[in-house]
C-alpha cells in the first residue's frame, strides 16, 4: 500500500444522512401517528362497536349479548398488544438500519426501542385523558408494552435461531 492510499480504516466512516436516516425510520414514525390515530374518539368501544359486533354476528349469528361484549373487548385489547409488538419492530428495524454494525442483533438496541414503545404507551395512555369517550388505563399500557416484549423476544428468538454464524460458516 503506497503512502498516497491509505488503507480505508484510516478514513472515518461517513455519518448517514437525513435521507438514509428517514428511510431508515419511517416506517416507525408513521406507525406512532397510526397508534395515535387509534387513540381518538372515532376507535372509542362505541364506536369499534359499529364494525366489530356486525362481523362477530355474521360469523356467528347465535351468539348471546355477554359472549358478544366479551369478544369485543377481546378483540380491542388484542389490538393494543399487536399494535406495540409492530412498533417495537419497525423502532428496532431503525436501530439496526442506522448503525454501521454488521451483527443482526443488539440488546442495547432492542432495550432502547422498548423503552421507547413503553413510553409512547404510557403518553397515548395520558392522551386519552383529554378525549372525552376515551379514559386512560394503566392496564393498557401495560399490555402494550408487553407486546412490545413478546416482540423484543421473538426477534431475539428468530436472529439467534437463523442468523448466528454457525462454527462450520466462520471457517
């Protein structure tokens, strides 16, 4: 190697720009406003009710008023798990595509995006405060930050299952 080319360690690693950085944490940031979307009065339970209670009676035309009321409910309180298991996987997926880092897997950034939907459940939780058919509901934040950690865990599950180097690969 000739002095005039130093070799490319010397040369520092160029910082990603607001475009890589955008492309990188859309997805996540698209998603909150979608989380804070459901939020407001137009997915309060009197009006979920009017699209869900409709499709549980016509997949089951029996079924009795309390079994309706309970899958309702059922369903609502799935939908708070789902949506916080997605977003800790769109905000890992900006951790990852950001850092110039070629393994898969971090605990620090799978901590961090957790902390983060954690967060963001408890202040869409404070939110609802100030919508007038919606009330906060410490029990809902908490179950979406645990579909954050179903996430947090079936991801490390799924990198450490099919993507650790195996010991006949690093060969």
């Amino acid at each position: 190697m000739s002095a005039t080319n130093p070799p490319n360690y010397f040369r520092p690693t160029p910082k990603p720009g607001i475009p890589t950085w955008l492309g990188a944490w859309w997805p996540a940031i698209l998603w909150a406003v979608i989380i804070s979307i459901f939020s407001t009065d137009a997915f309060s339970a009197e009006h979920t009710s009017l699209v869900i209670e409709p499709i549980l009676r016509w997949i089951y035309p029996a079924i009795s008023e309390d079994t309706l009321d309970l899958a309702h409910h059922l369903v609502r309180k799935s939908a708070h798990f789902i949506e916080y298991f997605v977003f800790f996987l769109l905000l890992y997926h900006g951790f990852r595509a950001t850092r110039r880092d070629s393994r898969p897997w971090h605990w620090s950034w799978a901590l961090i995006a957790w902390l983060i939907a954690a967060v963001y459940s408890v202040l869409d939780e404070v939110h609802q405060i100030f919508v007038p058919s919606r009330g906060p509901s410490p029990w809902d934040s908490l179950l979406d930050s645990t579909g954050a950690l179903f996430a947090l865990f079936a991801l490390f599950l799924l990198y450490r299952r099919f993507l650790r180097t195996r010991p006949d690969e690093s060969a």
